[in-house]
C-alpha cells in the first residue's frame, strides 16, 4: 500500500547502510568511546560553527526528550510548551512520567510567540503564590513544529531573548531539523546552534535507521549527564551504531542533501493537492502538509494510500497529514497523483 503517512516509513538511505555494513566487524570501544562517535562529533561541531558544542548520541525522539527535559530541570519544576508541541501531546505523558510538568502555553500555527512567553512569566513571577506552584525551569518548541510550520530567525531570537532575560534555557527538539533547515533559506544550523542552548539533529526521521545527536551549545551540559543518561536506560553499550550512522550523515553533506529531496517532494506534492482542489488547514514549507478532506473523500482515499488523521470535526471531515521523506520518489508521486 502506497503511504505517506509519516517520514519514517522506510529505513535507512543506503550510504548509512553501506557505512553500517563496512564497520560491522570492527571491534571498537562501546558506550561512546570509539572512533566514529568522536567524528560524527567532531563533524556535528563544524556543521554548527559551534567549536566547543558537546555533542551526545541516543536513540529516538521521545527519548532524547525524556533525558534532556529531565536532566536540565529541578524537581520542582516544569517546562514551557506551546499547548500543540509535541510534549504536550504525542508523548504519552514522558515528560510527566519523570516528575515535571508541562506548562502548555497558548500557540498560533504550532509555534510559540516570545510575546506569550513573556506575559506569561511575569504574571507568574509577579503572583505572591508562586512558590506554590510548579515553577518554570525551561523553554521547549519543535522545529518544524508540529504542523510543519517553522519559526524564523527574529522569532528564535526573540524567544532566545526571553528565556535568558529569566535565566531558563531555551531547549529546541529537531526531530525533523533537516527538512526545516531545507524549507528555509534564512535558517542556518549554526544559527541554530547561537540562539537555543541546546538542540538536537534527528537521525530516525532523517536518513538513519534511528538516533538522535543532542548539542548543548554553551558549556551548559549538566553534570554527569552520560550517567542520567544511563539511568533513563538510554545509554547504548554499541552507541558506535549511532555514531556510524551520524558519521555518514555528516559527510559530503548527505544530511542535507536528503533533506533537501524530501522538500522539493513536498512542493510538487504541495502543487499537486492544490490543483486537485483540495484545501489546506494551513501553509506548511516544510515535508509535513496538512490537508482538509470531506467524510467522503476521507473514506474513498484511505483504501488507497496511507495518511495521518490530525482532527476528526463533528460533520465527518478531517484534517489529514501527508508526509514525504528523504526517500519519497517521483513514481510513488505518481501513484498518488493518479489516485487523487
């Protein structure tokens, strides 16, 4: 069944393969220490212009969420998202399962305003209260976020500005880093890298058969933090699994150029439901589009091709998600032109 139901359907791209099947009989050090960790690393730091980055490997995206979150934060406190980010919804509670809380601040088209954020804490900080309540301790937004929309660079340094103004660190999920960095000219990584205080590239949604490289930017890495990592239970004993797979990633600018193929995918499929009549719920660049389909529609299309449901509305119709990838082609396009 053809499917464009998320951007992980498929494995990996095969020069991540190829590089996993060439070191397969090397005997390296486990837990971080061998040779491809250190480059995959290395490659990360100049990638983002950011010498002194520290650089982690885990394995997916709830994850390195649950780790990251976890780590940076105090027991008594909690961490800012937009009320759609991805900890809000689509993690089953990970974040809350360790103990913190996320306070889901309002959002327009996914994306968090500096605005919203600053309102919010000083009300917070101005309440004689507070002290009983759960305090916030971090920022966290997605790019893409979860409807594909991403912020810009004035956006980022805006909500940059705020979190350091309250000293709380501004901590950016980039599951989809890639095909945001594609969709956008204005957007570097190592503008990525000088505005939040800690990211992470995703491998799983981006060419790898899974992982995640973490990045504190500013010497801000918590204390012992390969042991919380272990305590999470996220510490790989064959992490060099990652590092392979980053490695290839990182070299002759494959991380992007497959991002860059998901994009243009995206565009003609873009250009293709346009023309076809189909609306939009919003204006997505990025490889997530969101389309606006009637009970019937809906019904007839799902026995061909796979797609994910976003909302359901009370007359039958539904907001629906199409997702291309680093490894859609022309000829499943197609397909699903001829479908349509």
């Amino acid at each position: 069944m053809l499917s464009f139901a998320c951007d992980y359907l498929e494995g990996a791209h095969e020069k991540v393969l190829q590089r996993l099947t060439e070191t397969n009989r090397e005997q390296l050090p486990g837990y971080g220490d061998d040779i491809y960790c250190q480059r995959a690393a290395e490659k990360i730091r100049t990638a983002c212009q950011c010498e002194n980055a520290d650089v982690h490997l885990l394995v997916g995206g709830t994850q390195t969420n649950q780790v990251v979150i976890d780590s940076l934060l105090a027991g008594y406190q909690g961490v800012i998202a937009a009320d759609t980010g991805h900890i809000s919804v689509h993690e089953a509670g990970a974040i809350e399962f360790t103990g913190h809380k996320v306070l889901a601040l309002p959002q327009t088209d996914g994306k968090l305003a500096a605005e919203t954020l600053q309102n919010y804490l000083k009300t917070f900080w101005a309440d004689e209260s507070c002290e009983h309540m759960v305090i916030p301790g971090m920022v966290y937004i997605s790019y893409p976020t979860e409807y594909g929309t991403l912020y810009n660079k004035a956006e980022l340094q805006a909500l940059s500005d705020v979190c350091h103004a309250y000293h709380m660190p501004l901590y950016l999920d980039g599951a989809r880093l890639g095909y945001g960095l594609a969709a956008q000219e204005d957007m570097t990584l190592a503008d990525i890298a000088a505005l939040c205080d800690v990211f992470y590239i995703g491998g799983t949604k981006v060419g790898a058969l899974c992982g995640e490289a973490v990045v504190f930017t500013h010497g801000n890495t918590p204390p012992h933090f390969l042991t919380s990592i272990k305590q999470h239970g996220a510490l790989l004993a064959k992490r060099r699994l990652v590092g392979v797979q980053f490695d290839a990633l990182f070299t002759d600018d494959l991380y992007m150029e497959i991002s860059r193929h998901a994009i243009q995918m995206a565009r003609r499929l873009k250009t293709m439901l346009r023309e076809k009549g189909y609306g939009f719920f919003l204006d997505s660049p990025t490889n997530q589009q969101f389309v606006i389909l009637t009970r019937e529609q809906k019904e007839r299309l799902e026995k061909a091709v796979g797609f994910s449901v976003w909302a359901l509305h009370p007359d039958g119709s539904a907001v629906v998600r199409f997702a291309t990838s680093w490894a859609t082609t022309d000829e499943q396009l197609d397909m699903l032109e001829k479908m349509l």
